[in-house]
C-alpha cells in the first residue's frame, strides 16, 4: 500500500510540474510495484526468511536506486511550483 501511495503522490508532482518523462517515469513505478506485490504475496504464501531477505534486499535496491538516483530528476521541475503542488497533494490526501 505505501508503494502505491508512494507513487501516486509522486506522480501527481510530476504532472503538476510538467516532468517531461512522466510516462516513462509511471511506467518504471508500475514495474516496481508489480515485483514488491510479487515478493510480498510469496511473502505471503511462504513466511520463510529468504523470502523476506529477498523483500527487503529489494526495498533498499530500490530506494537507492529508484529515490536517489532516478527521483532526483524531478528536484529541478519543480522549483518555482510548491504552492501548486501543495495544492495538487492536498487532493490526493
């Protein structure tokens, strides 16, 4: 659920600045949240400690790639444009 969260509200910060790869960008959000559903339901089925090993590998993976290599992109879109994005997330909730 935060990954879904997550994205949403980064994508509506992307729009709102006119990130101008937001489809690619949703795209690779939809591939990550397909893989942490992936592991969370073997999670599920099998609550063995490889299987969480494995989620949280992916986690940390994931927040150091996606977050603070890819994310940092959309820093400089959105300079200028935090009232509008206030508002924007106030939507979302």
């Amino acid at each position: 659920d935060y990954v879904d969260f997550h994205f949403k509200r980064e994508e509506v910060i992307m729009k709102t600045c006119a990130f101008p790869d937001l489809e690619e960008h949703s795209k690779l959000h939809r591939q990550l949240t397909s893989q942490v559903i992936d592991i969370s339901n073997e999670w599920r089925n099998d609550r063995n400690e490889e299987t969480i090993h494995k989620l949280r590998k992916f986690l940390r993976q994931w927040l150091v790639d996606h977050i603070m290599n890819t994310d940092i992109n959309i820093a400089k879109y959105t300079k200028g444009k935090e009232k509008d994005i206030r508002v924007a997330l106030e939507k979302v909730g």
